[in-house]
C-alpha cells in the first residue's frame, strides 16, 4: 500500500473528479462497457446521467463500443470516452483507436487497471496496458491509484486536440482502481434530472478564405480532386476558379455544377489532357486518381492549411499550401472551354454507365448505390469495398449538399462499420442514418446491432447488398486470376468469401425490422417511408460484375474529347 504523505483517494472519488474534468473539456457522450475493475468510472457515470448532464451508452462489446464512440466522434467533432475494464477488454479496442488515429477523431480510451502491486503477480485480469497503442495515439498517461486525475488528464486531452504541428487523434488514459470499486455505504444516485440538451459542434468548413479576392496570371488546366474529409472548401474553389471538380463520396464535395460524377472513368483517356492538379483532403478510392497524382508530369498542390492525421510531411509529392493566394496562383485560371468540355464528357459518361447498368435487367449494386445517393438525407455511411466504390461510380452530384457522408477511410477496413454509424445515428441533433454496406462488412460487425434495452436508439436504415461474398475482389486482379482457371476454386473460397447467412432472422434476433426488396421501385419506394431501425435486404448476383465494369470501361473510352466551337 502507499505511504505517500498524500492522502489516497478513494477510487468513487477519483472517477468523479476524472469525470468532472471531462464534462469540463467538453465531454456530453460516453460509451462504457460492463466490467468490475471499471466500476468506479460506472457508478460516477450513473450518477452523473441521473444529473442530466452526461448520456450513456452502454454496450456489452469492447471492439464495437470502440467504433460506437468514434461514430459519435465523428458526428459531433466532440471528444468521447469509451471505457473498459481491465486485461483483453482494453486490446479490443485497438481497431477503432487506429481508425481515429488515421481520420484525427478524439476518441478517448478510459481504461481501468490494477493497481502496481498486483502487476507481475499473476492477478486475474492484470496485464501491461501502459503505451498499449503505441504510435496510434497522441499521448497516453496512467493515472495511479488513489491520485488526483486533475492534472494528468489536462495534459492528454491537450494532446487529443492537437496543435499547429500535430493533427487532432485518440489518447489513452490508463487509470488503476484499488478496492474498494463500489460507493461509499451512504452514496445514492440523485433525483434524476432531465437530460442537459448540448447540441454538437456543427461540422462546416472555412469558406471564407477570399479565392475569389486573387486573381491567377498564368493559364492552366488544372483540376480539382476532393478526398475523404476535403469538405465545402473544395467545392468552392473549384467554383470559384472554374474548375472540374473529382470528387470521392465521403469528401463531402460532390455537389454543385463543377463537380464530375463519373471522373474516374474519365481518367483512362483524357488524364494527359490535365497539367496540375489542387488536392483537398485524402484520395482513398480509386487507383486512376492515385495514377493522376503520381505522374511526375503533373503538378500537383495540396490545400494544408492545418497538419493532416494520414501523412508525414515530406511523404508524399504535392506541394503542400496553407496560403489562399499561393494556392490561387498555383491553380491559375482555366482556358476557354476546360471546365464545359469536362462537364460534357461527365453527362455523357453517366448516360453510358446508366445503360450499362440497367442493362443487366435486375438490380446489381451500382443501381442500389445510386438510388441510396439519390434519396439519401441526414447522415450517410457508405460501408468499404464496392459499395462505397458504386457510389463513387454512379452518385449523381446534387445542386447542393443533400446528406453529410461518413466512411471508415482512415484505413479503409470494414471493421465495426455497424457500430460506427450507430454511433454517427446517437449523436446529438444527428438527423436519421442511412448506411449501405455489402454483407460481408455487415456480417463482421453484425454484434453492432445489439442496442441493450433502455439504451438510446438510433433512427437509422442499414441496407444491405447480399451477394452472399466479397464481389469486390472480382473487379481486381484476382478475378482474372479466377478466370484464368489456374488457382482453380482458391480465389472463390479465399478471397469471396461465399457464405448461406439468412438475415431475416438476424434482423428478428437483434429486434430490427426486416425488409426486403427486389426492384428499384420497391428500394424507392422503402428509403422514402418512416421507419426506426431497419434492415433492408437487397439480394443481387455477383456473377457478372468483371464484364459489367469491363464493358462501362470499353463505353467510356469511346467518348472523345468536345470539339472547341
């Protein structure tokens, strides 16, 4: 025991104050799974729901309690906790603590730990959770047991909000709870109070940076490409500069006249037509962008106005630019008939991939991802894989931003994509959810569904493209090493995944309702009705997929560049 002069505090009394500190950087949401050493963080947690000014979420999975916070992260731009016990509880968050650490969320891992002397002893539970993440987090402090947390905490939530030089990202604060774990014989829950409405900060970029105040002396043709996470901004230089305008789903800037829809299948033919390129956010999807932004012949600038969480300075070829000017300059202005000429191609283009998909004369899963881009409002999570990949394909830009987008692109996995936009769903003001994901990312994290009863319930749509395996792999290099016969079955069985999984009574099991669709009209017809929790089943083929995209290639590359009039 400790013979500190300081007198140790109770373990009660250090979850309040730890919490209290909380509540006072921000903290409104908290994600805690069940577990004895944590008990003290639950019983302080308990009293300040009851006191209206924390909303609790409860979940009986570490991994998916994890994702839950980063999806309410990510909704709010607020920090969250996700508290744990001790030994594997705390390794199973390891997952969603990389994906905030890759997209700058500050998710804030409250672990419970043994006190030091039980470490090294063979104690039930009791492992090295010091520095458990390693590189993934921004900072990470151990709190011992019976300290004031007060002081320690300031120091990683500073970390977790970043600085001019470090990108905003998770932190872990590892606090050790000695007996006993349970309040005081005299301590009770208050009266309880209505719960404390705190709105989350609003997610709207910059746009006030004056593109329109410079003009360019030198002509270009340039264009705009928006990653995962560039926002409004991108939108508005392109606009503001007349330029085309390439923009992934989850950018957030695929909307407005400049943007290109199907810019990717453009690409192919017309990439030599372009001289340099602005970069907003991170390029994730598509290897002809990555094409366009590694050919040493184009130019190529990066809008980094603050340090990005998904690279090193010096990594990558872009000319980084936080100076309005500077990237006006760069850009320069576009010659006659360069934003028009793309624009054409771009209608062109979608027609061609409108016939060629319609042509399959059934649903398949551009079709699907069309439809869910179309009527999508509120929140949209677009699952891994295809999925995301058949929106970037075939989402028609709008005139204007209809439903803000989310994806796990941090590390593009489909770890905990369920419980990430549940987690999105809860946040506060948080508008219904849709989330379209093929079934093998659903299957993986198909524990999300479980919303313990007397839980917060989100309003959200899961809808599910079943072609029963990972098509993906198909419209790789794999699918022709699968029609080349050599590998025999291995691609099918190793890589697609095929499985028999009915969701129908999954959907029972976990007290969601189920629905299933088997036209366009009916998926229509279902997005544009109410309802709570759902799961819409959409079964499609995934024979096919190769000669699908195979022949919206050979269509697109048919297209020639407009002639100047």
């Amino acid at each position: 025991m400790p013979t500190d002069s300081v007198p140790e505090l109770a373990s009660i009394d250090v979850a309040r104050l730890l919490l209290a500190a909380l509540q006072n950087h921000g903290v409104r949401d908290v994600v805690i799974c069940p577990g004895s050493r944590s008990a003290p963080l639950a019983y302080a947690l308990a009293e300040a729901e009851a006191a209206g000014t924390i909303r609790l979420h409860v979940r009986i999975d570490e991994r998916g309690a994890g994702f839950t916070a980063l999806g309410l992260s990510l909704a709010s731009s607020a920090p969250v906790p996700v508290v744990t016990t001790s030994g594997t509880a705390v390794g199973e968050l390891l997952p969603s603590v990389m994906e905030a650490n890759h997209v700058g969320a500050r998710l804030l891992v409250l672990s419970a730990d043994r006190p030091t002397e039980l470490h090294g002893t063979g104690a039930n539970q009791t492992t090295n959770q010091v520095d458990l993440f390693g590189a993934h987090v921004r900072g990470s402090v151990t709190i011992p047991a019976g300290a004031n947390p007060e002081s320690l905490l300031a120091a990683a939530l500073a970390s977790a909000r970043g600085s001019e030089t470090v990108a905003p990202g998770p932190v872990q604060i590892n606090v050790a709870f000695r007996d006993p774990l349970v309040p005081a014989p005299g301590d009770k829950l208050p009266d309880f109070a209505a719960n404390v409405s705190h709105p989350p900060v609003a997610i709207t970029a910059n746009l006030d940076h004056g593109w329109r105040n410079h003009a360019p002396a030198a002509e270009h043709r340039t264009v705009v490409v928006a990653g995962h996470g560039a926002g409004a901004e991108a939108e508005d230089f392109a606009r503001a500069l007349g330029l085309p305008l390439f923009a992934e789903p989850s950018s957030n800037a695929r909307f407005g006249p400049n943007a290109i829809g199907p810019y990717r299948t453009l690409l192919a033919k017309h990439l030599a037509r372009i001289e340099r390129v602005v970069l907003f956010g991170r390029p994730t999807l598509s290897r002809p962008v990555g094409l366009l932004l590694g050919n040493p012949e184009i130019a190529s600038a990066l809008w980094s106005p603050a340090p990005a969480p998904w690279f090193e300075a010096g990594r990558r070829r872009e000319q980084p630019i936080a100076d309005p000017a500077e990237l006006v300059e760069f850009a320069g202005f576009p010659p006659a008939g360069w934003l028009g000429h793309w624009q054409q191609l771009g209608r062109q283009a979608e027609k061609s991939i409108r016939e060629s998909i319609d042509a399959t004369g059934g649903l398949n899963g551009p079709l699907v991802a069309s439809v869910v881009w179309e009527l999508s409002r509120g929140n949209l999570v677009l699952g891994s894989s295809n999925v995301i990949r058949d929106a970037d394909l075939c989402g028609s830009p709008a005139e204007g931003a209809a439903a803000v987008v989310y994806a796990n692109r941090g590390l593009a996995g489909i770890d905990g994509t369920v419980a990430t936009a549940t987690g999105i769903a809860l946040a506060r003001g948080s508008r219904k959810t849709t989330l379209l994901v093929g079934d093998v990312t659903f299957l993986h994290d198909v524990g999300g569904l479980l919303i313990g009863e007397g839980e917060p319930e989100p309003e959200m749509d899961v809808v599910i493209l079943n072609d029963s395996g990972g098509a993906i792999f198909s419209t790789l290099e794999h699918g022709a090493v699968e029609e080349s016969g050599r590998y025999a079955n291995a691609v099918e069985r190793l890589f697609a995944t095929p499985h028999r999984v009915r969701i129908q009574p999954l959907a029972a099991a976990y007290g969601w309702e189920y629905l299933s669709v088997d036209t366009v009209e009916e998926l229509r017809d279902v997005l544009q009705s109410p309802g709570i929790r759902r799961i819409i089943e959409v079964a499609v083929p995934r024979a096919g997929l190769r000669t699908m995209h195979a022949g919206i290639a050979a269509r697109i590359n048919e297209l020639d560049w407009p002639e100047t009039h």
